[in-house]
C-alpha cells in the first residue's frame, strides 16, 4: 500500500474520533440540563368517619325453605300447583290417595259400632266393664286410622314460592319422599364465599352494604348470621361460606342473583384521616411530610372529588405543586382502607401533608432556573401515587 493512500485512511479516522468525542461531549452536556424533577401536591388533615371492609361475592337464596313430604304411599290427586306459584301457610295443595288407609278407617269404624252394642247389651257391671276397655282399644285404633287419612291430604307447612316440583297428578309418591319444595321469600339471605386472608376479620352481628348487578341505584343493607368453621379449597385458594341476611328486602330481589357485599369489619366516626398516598414506611416506622409555612408553590388548576373517607372523602381543588417536601414527621396510624388511614399521633387536623406526583423530567435553561420545570403531566394525578415504600 503506498503513503498517499495510508495518509487519507489515518484522515479520515481521525475524523471520525473527532466527530464522536463532539458528539458525546455535546449529549453529555445536554443531558446536564435535564433534571429530575419531584412534585407534591398539598392535603389537608380532616376529622371524618372511616370504614374498614371485606367484600364478597354471593347468590340470593330463601331464608327457609320446607318440603312437602309424602306421609304415605299411594297415587297422587290433585298436584296441581306448579313452580314459580305462591302459596300460603295451610293452604290444601294436593292428595295422596291410599285405597289401604281408606280400607282401615271403614273397618275400625264398624268395630268400634259393634263393640257400642256390646257395651249397651252388658249384663252385669263386671261384663259392661269389660265391654267398655274394648271399645277405647277400638275407638283409639279408628283415631289412628283416621289421623293417617288426614295426612293423605298435602298442605303448605309455610307461606312462598314453589322451588321445586318433583311429581304430577297420577305418579305414585314414596313414603318420605319430597313431592314440591317452598320457600319463604319474605325472608332472604346471600350466601357468599369470603377469603382465608380476611375471614377472621368478619364476625356475627356485623353490618354489609348489599348491591344487585340487576338492580341498580339501590344499596341494602345486611347483617352476617353464620361463618363456616370450614374452608373449601379450589384451585390453591380457600375460601370461607358466610351466610348474610337481607334486612330491607323486598320485591325486586329475585331467588339466585348475583351480590356484591361490603361487610363493615371496622369502623369509626370523627376519625382524623388523611389519604394514603400521604404516608412513608421506613425501616418498620411511619411518617407524613407535613407542608411547612415558607414552602414555595407553584399553583395548579385542581379537580374535586367528594364521599365520605370509605370512599374519597377530600376536595382536591386547589391543590399546589412544589419543590419543597416540607418536614418528615413521625405519625402514628390506627385504621387503614384503600384509600385512607386514621393518624392517631404525630399531626393535627388542619395540618397540610404532602403528596408525591409521578417523577417528571424538565430540561434546565436560562429562563427556567428554578429546576422547577414545567409542571408536566401534574394534571393526571386521579390514580394513587406508590409512595408509601419508601421515603425521598
């Protein structure tokens, strides 16, 4: 290779190792500009009721529920109610006809006749004695023939909905055997499957807000009647039945729909809460930035959203952006749900703790020397901010 040629090859290299050095001190300079940028939004510590629950799922089901059984075998009359029908307690709904029964009442009747004229035709007191221990023996042998002609006769033993329909006019019934099933609706309950994690937060007695998919706008109210003392295991999870009475049923809520149930575990009334996007967990201890005086703000145009503190209990209009976190203070919390925690120590009601928004970057100049940078992205601050692992 000649020198002319090994000349223009070390040229252009150098080139090359010329360019690129600018190039990375230019990145590396413009990368110096750009800061990482924290911003807090301000909230207020407020007095209001808090509620701890556990939700379920479940399905609608009677209270109680009886069948009407079969006391005899024999050929079924008169069946003639059908399921989706109402009944009333005592009410005549069929006949199991019993040709043997009808048989047994006609001859203890005519025996208890004849052993009468045995006693009427007695001649000394000793013989009418006699006659008369017979025909108690006869006359309670026609009582029993006679109380099981009574059962031939079905009635309803409640008030409610036919359920269920297991014979017609015709079959024969079974001894003991269910012909139709009723139940009560005027009484309902919701059994519901609760899991092992939070079973042992839920006790008898306890209060539940109930809400229909089918029905809408409405929430009732119930209380827990029963906890099962034993899991059922599906797929690796246990869950624990818990059986829920309606206390303000009525009409609109139909045997077999779909419920879902809050159930109040733990409450409390005039409770100082704030958000619990507020509170930091450090090395097992909690703290709250709280907003000190000479905190400087940049002021934001804010969205307001307002419930009680089960749900989102505080105005957020008005709330204001910083790059001073204020002061680190050690709190004390009592209950907690998803979206707020009771402070039972450490700061007042009125005292303003600070938020953490989602970090955004900001390009440093001469007209923005602050680090502030441009409050980007501060709008979008509906979902919770995940700073409770960790302090900064």
């Amino acid at each position: 290779m000649n020198k002319k040629i090994i000349n223009i090859i070390i040229g252009v290299l150098a080139v090359c190792v010329i360019s690129g050095g600018g190039y990375y001190f230019y990145s590396k300079s413009a990368s110096a500009k750009k800061l990482s940028t924290s911003r807090y939004y301000a909230q207020t510590a407020k007095k209001s009721n808090i509620d701890v629950t556990v939700s379920g799922t479940g399905t609608v089901a009677a209270a109680q529920t009886k069948d009407v059984v079969a006391n005899n075998a024999g050929t079924i009359e008169n069946l003639d109610v059908n399921v989706g029908d109402t009944v009333t307690s005592g009410q005549v709904i069929g006949k199991v006809q019993s040709d043997t029964i009808d048989q047994q009442v006609s001859k203890s009747s005519l025996t208890v006749q004849q052993q009468q004229l045995n006693v009427n035709n007695a001649k000394t007191d000793d013989d009418k004695q006699k006659q008369q221990l017979i025909l108690e023996s006869n006359e309670n042998d026609l009582t029993s023939a006679e109380e099981q002609q009574s059962k031939m006769t079905l009635t309803a033993p409640i008030g409610g909905l036919v359920v269920a329909k297991n014979n017609n006019s015709g079959d024969t019934a079974q001894q003991g055997k269910a012909l139709i099933t009723i139940a009560d609706t005027s009484s309902l309950k919701i059994n519901l499957s609760i899991d092992e994690l939070d079973i042992s937060k839920v006790q008898v007695g306890q209060k539940a807000d109930i809400k229909f998919e089918a029905i809408s706008g409405k929430t009732y109210s119930g209380t827990v009647q029963a906890i099962s003392q034993l899991g059922a295991t599906t797929n690796n999870v246990t869950t624990y039945s818990v059986v829920l009475n309606v206390d303000n049923a009525d009409a609109a809520i139909k045997l077999g729909m779909s419920a879902n149930v809050d159930i109040k575990v733990a409450s409390k009334q005039d409770a100082l809460v704030i958000p619990v996007e507020a509170l930091i967990e450090r090395n097992g201890k909690k703290y709250v930035r709280v907003q000190s005086s000479s905190s400087g703000t940049s002021s934001q145009r804010g969205y307001s959203k307002s419930s009680s503190s089960s749900g989102n209990a505080y105005n957020r209009s008005g709330f204001s952006g910083t790059t001073n976190v204020g002061s680190l203070v050690e709190v004390q919390t009592g209950l907690e749900n998803e979206n707020y925690v009771e402070i039972t120590s450490g700061i007042k009601e009125g005292q303003k703790v600070m938020i953490q928004l989602p970090q955004t970057t900001s390009t440093n100049s001469q007209n923005n020397r602050s680090g502030f940078g441009g409050m980007g992205g501060f709008g979008s601050i509906g979902g919770r901010s995940n700073n409770k692992s960790s302090a900064k």
